[in-house]
C-alpha cells in the first residue's frame, strides 16, 4: 500500500472512532463488581480532571474537545466552594466561577461530568477550598463530627446539588453528571481525628444519599466508605488496590500525570511511559474508571494558590499544558493506549481477568469471553528486557512496559513504544518598554506610585503583643503591617556604633523589615517549612524610631489533619540585640500597630483610575512600588504570558484581571536535576526534576480573552524592588515536531481497525509527522536518520550507523505537508548496519 492510501485508510479509522465515541446521556446510572453501567451496560471509562476556574470560559470548549480527541469519556472537577461563597450567603457562579456553564459545555461535547463536590478539595487551592469565614464560625471544627460545620457542609452541598438539578444536569435527568464525590482523600488524615472520624464519614455519606441525585458517589482515599458509597483510589499507581466490597468497582479517581510546582523549587514532570505504564496495568488488572488528574492543569489566577508556596502555573506536566496546547509526546501516546483499551471494552467487563506468572516480574492477565480474547503482557521489573512464551508466541516486553494484544496474538501496542509526534515549544520575546525599535514595542511609559512603608490607611488598630495573621486579616489581603515606635536614648547599648541586630520569628510566609522607612533585610520560608526566622543588621538613631514589619501570606494550608490551623504572621519573639554586649530586649509584648492591607489596596489601582500615578523619573529596584503602562496585545493567535525578568515579587494585573502571583527571584536549588529522566522504576514527585538553578516560574500566563487589541494596561505591585522595563512578552510556538521510531515498534494503532487484507500488507512500524496547526506544512527537515540515531528531540545525532537515504527520501516525502508517513524499514531506507534493529529519527519544523 503506497503512503498516500495508508494516510487515507488513518484519517477513515480516526473519523469513524470519533463518530463512534459520540456520548448520548443516560437516565439510569449504577454499578456492580466490574464497572459503573449506563442504561443496564457496563463500561469502561476514562476520564481527565479540567478545572474550571484555572482556564477561561472561553478556553473551556477547546479544553474539552482536545479532551475528548484524546480518547477522554468524562471530565472530572471539583467544586470551589470559597470562590462561590466568599461570603456567608453571597453566591458568586459568574466568569470563571460558572459551573452551570462548564458543565454544560462538556456535555455540548458529548462528555460525561465526575462531579466532586467534596466540599473540602485540597487540590493546591487556597485554604484547600474552605472559604476562611468557617473559621470564624462560633465552636466550629472542620472536617469532623461537629454540628457548626456539618451544616455548613450540608448547606453548600446541597446548594450545589440543587443548581445542577434546577439546570437537569444529573443523568438520572438526561444530563452529563454521572458521579459526585463527597469528602477526598480524608482516609490519608484521619487517624488524627480519633472516633470523631468514622462517624463523619458516616455522616457525610448519609447526608450526600440523601441530596437524591440518581447517581453514585463516591470517596477517595476512604477504605471504610460505608455502602453503598464507592471507595476509589488516588496516586501514581493503583494497579493493586482493591476496593472494600465484592459488590464495587475498581475506579481510580487521580492518576497523578505529573506533580505541582511550588515557588523555590524544581519543575517536575513525569514520563509518558511511565503513566501509560500505569494506566495499562490499572485495567490489566481489573480496573474499569481512570481519572488523569491533571488532563489540563492551568493557573492559579489571582490569590487561588494553596501550599502555602505553591506557583502560580498549575501546569502539573499534563497531556494539555497551561496554554491549551496538547503536550507531545504525552496527550499522543496516551491517545493511542485509549483508542487500544476502548476497542477491547467489551471483554474486560465481560469477566474478571485470569493473571498468570510468566518468569520473574513478568505477568499475564487474559480476558476471554466468548468467540473474543483479550491480554495484557508485562513487565514489572525496572532493568532488564524480557522475551516471554505466551500461547506459543515469542513476544520481547521491555522492562517497566506493557503490551496489549487485543486478539491474544497481534501487539497493538507497548507502553514503553512511542507512535506520537514529540514536539519542542519555544517562546518568542517581545518588549514591552518604548525606548526600542518601534517594531518590538509593546508598552507605553510607565508611570508609579509609592506603597507607603507602615500605617497609612484609617483603619488601623493597636494591640498590646503580636497578633497571628490569618485571624487578623481573615485572607482579605496577604498583607499584614506589624509597626512599633520606639524611643532610644543616647545611652543605649545599640548607639554605641557597634552593630545591633533585628530578631524576628514569623510563622511564614515571608517578611521584609523597615527601620525608619528604609528596607533593612527580608526573609522567607519555602513549601517544606513556611517558618521564617531573620536575624537583621539594622541602625538606630538617638531618638524615635520606627520599626515596621511587612508579613505577608503565599497561599493558605491545603492539606493535612487539622491544617486550617495552621498559623501565619509574625508571632515573635521580636528582639533587638547588641552585638557587642550582647544585651537584648524583647518588643514583642509592646503596643503594636496593626494596618491590614496595602493602601493601593484600598484604593483599588489594579482596577481603578488615580490622580497619584506619577511619571517622573520611574524608580528601580525600590521596594514597595506600584507600575503602571499601557500596551497592545501581541500580534497573532499564539498563546501569551509575561516574563518577570528583572522583577522581584508581587502581583499583576492585566486589564484589571489578576494573573497571579510572581516571584522570579526564588530559584529551585541546583541539587536534583539530572538530563534524562528514566521511566523505569516507581515514580515519585522528586523523581524527574528539571529547572535546577532556575527561577521555578519565569512566565506568567496572560488569557488572549483578556486582551484587546490596543490600550491594555498592566499595573504590578512590587514587593522587593524590581526592573520593570525588563519585563517583555512571550509568545508560545512549536520550535520543533519529531519522531523516533524503530523497526521493533508496533505498528500505528489506527491500522488495527483496518480490514483484514491491509492489516496483514501494514503490520510495520511507520513513523508520522503532522504540524500541529491548521494552516501549517513541514518546512524543512532539521535532521533524518535511519540507523542507530542517539539523542532526543532537538539533540538528535548519528549513531555508529546511518543510511545515506534518510534525509533526502524523508524531505522527499514530507516537505510541503501537513501530514507525512514513512515505513521505518529497510524497504525503504536500505540495510545500513545488518543484524541490528536500526530506528528512524527525524526532527522537523512547519510554517
């Protein structure tokens, strides 16, 4: 078959699947041992976790489709309950907050909905969901048997419940929502809550059965989740687990695609091979509902972050990535192990799996029903590749893999084979200042206006002793002014022109110091310890002097037994010191002067005009410093974010829209990084690090849906002293698209539903290319290699061997395409190196 067929007989299989992957919702949703059933038919599901308030509305039915294109049944959320009741009693569904709207915009895509209400999400989230005003809330305890909070909790949920009844979003209704959660991952934690907890737990069961929603729920990370609520589980593997009755079905509610990202640390992802491995093995072994969590991460807009510490990208190295571009190889890879698992649905919820010993490490799991046969090879070990006899077959499984064999014969795939395009991104800079070539300009002049240093607002207040932050400012601010005046005599031990140091002890999250308005030192805590404790050099004056200490919040508490008392702020002690005699005094017991906020907060200069922006000479490097300037979007579709070079830390505004926190001077620690990453083996979030040295998050995701042409404005608040004429826009590309495929690989897996005839012409290994926009051919042939190449994409190089053919047949057949295929075999390319498996890599660019 000549190349162009075979693309023809692809692109027929690929329409045919999608029109058969059409959803029509149901009104009956149960389950049994094997698996949820939709109208008396059990099935197999797969689902991936899109946040809703981490994109746009306007990026939602893209995420969607990308997700349902990547072979996804369901899409799984939480609900936010602090960003729908920032208030007691005042609900806020609207712009990124309108649940109704996602909901419906998946099932617009013919998508079912995993609903997890919780109300407690952890999820990285500020105060892991809570709004803070349960906190105050008269002999309240969160998370146990107490009566304060179970109404709340039942209010909320029902509240909840209730509007996606009135919008006939349940499929008992006809709508999308197939499941809800209730509570997560309480299991982890609540040991630490004594009896208080089962009978919680009990509870929260028995109120969410009786919300009548006509469709299960369930609990994560709850082994003793009472009937008929379905205990499932979370992490990186689950293969093992199994749930706690024979009358439920084996779910898996987050399989962790990567690991969030905390400022000061390194950017972990996670192989492809490594989650395919783990999904592959999760329905080897009986599993019937996956759940990616994240298949789109997002961002953490405004002050949503949690931790504390936690960036403002919520990436989490998913198969969608923080701008809504598909991530390759990942979202590829995984696309060809769904479209494998969802032809063979019918036998593995036919019957229970018969698993069976191979060797060592090497496992078969066989599914027979009927005329069909079904069968998961593999290979648990972590060094060594195998060859393994199985129904007097030869089969090579490498190590940490598996391969599916949809007839018990024919490997379809192998999780440790990628058939996906791997694709490099690259960023394009563009200033934003005007004292550039025209061309590259962006920005106007920038104008600013000083954060006053101390008490400038009316409503401040004094206290004898130091008051812990989060119950002062109840989250309205990060920002707590902690100010004292004292009066030093000529005589005192700290004007003797020795040095005296400032003590502080804070709970976190970082602090700077002001002696008489002046900066004098800062400090910070990081995601392991969010204490911080500075020792600073400072100088007294004869005479009155201000000490004013800036304590600032990065994310409230998200996890843990009894995390939502965990404290903030500066509880002291605060001390002076004199270096030479050593003498000290404790300020901590002193009348305080306490200012919540900042006062371009109170003023709203994110949002609001002000007479005050002065365009004077613009300070740099000063601390405490509002900016301001006007520019026109970037030209184009691309995606956006900003580049905080030259910054310090703070938040930006774009068009009065908070983008989040930044904080590009905590760099990730230059331990823990290495160049390759194997996927062999266990994974765990400090496995696969990459960014050492590095600021952890030097981009900024800017929605194209918050931008107009021209006459944007960006306003900063500067904490430490930055540059802000460094900052420039970035531009997101694909630099490069490649493959790597060698004469051992399976063929591609759309091929397995072709006919007979060409199935038996095709069964070799072919290596694809396809520029990843519409309008796009391949340009150019960066590098082409049939032989032993070495190297990833954008670093391939020759091996030991290379055909003298391969770039030329390889220009040949993809320059001026969208789409190029190429039989990776000596057919093609000639015999370089006899008796070696040889691959074919190829780099390529499009325009």
């Amino acid at each position: 078959m000549r190349e162009k067929e075979l693309i023809m007989v692809m692109a027929m299989v690929v329409l045919v699947l999608g029109v058969l992957a059409a959803t029509s919702f149901s009104a009956n949703v149960t389950y049994d041992h094997r698996a949820l059933v939709i109208d008396g038919k059990r099935r197999v599901l797969i689902s991936g976790s899109i946040h809703y308030p981490r994109s746009t509305p306007e990026m939602w039915p893209e995420l969607i489709q990308k997700s349902k294109d990547g072979g996804l049944d369901v899409i799984e959320t939480y609900v936010f309950w602090n960003i729908h009741e920032p208030t007691r009693g005042q609900f806020d569904f609207e712009g990124r907050k309108d649940l109704v709207r996602f909901v419906k915009a998946v099932a617009d895509a013919g998508l079912y909905v995993h609903l997890r209400i919780g109300p407690y999400v952890c999820a990285e989230w500020n105060y892991g969901g809570f709004p803070l005003w349960l906190h105050f809330i008269p002999g309240i305890m969160l998370r146990t048997d107490n009566e304060p909070f179970k109404a709340e909790m039942k209010r909320f949920t029902a509240k909840i419940v209730d509007l996606m009844k009135e919008e006939k979003l349940y499929a008992s209704q006809g709508g999308p929502i197939i499941l809800s959660q209730i509570e997560n991952e309480y299991g982890n934690i609540d040991a630490a809550y004594g009896s208080a907890a089962k009978s919680y737990i009990n509870w929260s069961a028995t109120m969410a059965l009786s919300l009548d929603t006509g469709v299960p729920w369930v609990m994560c990370q709850q082994s003793d989740a009472p009937d008929p609520i379905i205990n499932t589980c979370n992490g990186f593997y689950c293969d093992q687990f199994t749930p706690n009755s024979n009358n439920k079905p084996k779910m898996w509610t987050e399989n962790w695609t990567g690991w969030f990202l905390s400022f000061g640390g390194a950017v972990p992802y996670r192989p492809v091979e490594d989650l395919a491995f783990a999904v592959a093995r999760f329905y080897q072994r009986g599993g019937t509902f996956q759940n990616y969590y994240m298949y789109h991460g997002g961002t953490n807009f405004g002050r949503t972050t949690g931790g504390p510490f936690i960036a403002t990208s919520y990436d989490y190295d998913a198969p969608i990535d923080e701008y809504g571009h598909v991530r390759q190889p990942k979202w590829g890879h995984l696309k060809d192990l769904h479209k494998v698992i969802k032809q063979v649905e019918g036998a593995l919820v036919a019957t229970n799996p018969t698993i069976s010993s191979l060797g060592t490490n090497l496992e078969a799991a066989v599914y027979r029903t009927g005329s069909a046969c079904v069968a998961f090879l593999a290979n648990v070990g972590t060094t060594s590749d195998a060859t393994v006899t199985f129904n007097g077959n030869s089969y090579n499984l490498p190590a940490w893999s598996v391969s599916i064999l949809p007839d018990c014969k024919n490997v379809v795939i192998n999780t440790a084979k990628i058939n996906s395009v791997s694709m490099i991104p690259s960023f394009t800079r563009q200033s934003l200042i005007n004292d550039v070539d025209s061309s590259k300009s962006l920005g106007s002049a920038w104008s600013w206006i000083n954060e006053p240093v101390g008490i400038s607002k009316d409503d401040a207040f004094t206290k004898p002793g130091l008051l812990e932050q989060i119950n002062t400012t109840a989250d309205q601010s990060d920002y707590l002014w902690y100010s004292l005046s004292i009066e030093v005599k000529g005589d005192e031990p700290y004007l003797d022109g020795s040095q005296t140091d400032l003590h502080v002890e804070s709970l976190g999250h970082a602090l700077n110091a002001f002696i008489n308005g002046k900066l004098a030192g800062s400090g910070r805590g990081n995601s392991g310890n969010s204490k911080v404790s500075v020792e600073i050099s400072v100088t007294l004056v004869p005479g009155k002097n201000t000490i004013d200490l800036l304590s600032l919040t990065v994310g409230l508490q998200n996890y843990g037994a009894f995390f939502d008392k965990t404290g903030a702020g500066i509880t002291g002690p605060v001390k002076l010191r004199s270096a030479k005699s050593g003498t000290s005094v404790d300020l901590s017991s002193q009348q305080w002067t306490y200012q919540i906020g900042l006062k371009g907060e109170e003023l709203d200069l994110p949002s609001k005009d002000s007479s005050q922006w002065s365009q004077s000479t613009l300070p740099k490097k000063q601390p405490l410093t509002w900016y301001k300037t006007t520019f026109d979007a970037p030209a184009g579709s691309s995606p956006v974010a900003l580049d905080f070079t030259g910054m310090g830390k703070g938040e930006a505004w774009v068009n009065g829209q908070s983008i989040g926190r930044y904080w590009p001077t905590y760099a990730a620690s230059n331990n823990g990084c290495t160049d390759t990453c194997n996927y062999r083996g266990s994974f765990s979030s400090n496995k696969c690090l990459k960014n050492c040295g590095k600021p952890s998050q030097e981009l900024y995701h800017v929605p194209r849906e918050w931008l107009k042409p021209s006459g944007n404005t960006l306003v900063l608040f500067e904490e430490t002293g930055g540059d802000p004429t460094q900052i420039s826009f970035a531009t997101r590309q694909i630099e490069s698209l490649c493959s790597h495929i060698s004469e051992s690989h399976p063929p591609p897996v759309d091929l397995w539903n072709s006919d007979s005839e060409s199935r038996s012409q095709l069964r070799r290994p072919i290596l694809s290319l396809e520029c990843p926009s519409p309008n796009q051919v391949i340009s150019s042939i960066k590098f082409a290699s049939f032989g032993t190449p070495q190297g990833s994409c954008g670093s391939f190089s020759h091996g030991k061997c290379s055909s003298a053919r391969a770039l030329s047949l390889v220009q040949k057949a993809c320059i001026g395409s969208k789409i190029c295929s190429i039989g990776v075999s000596i057919d093609t390319f000639g015999d370089p190196c006899r008796g070696v498996t040889k691959s074919l890599a190829v780099e390529a660019s499009c325009t």
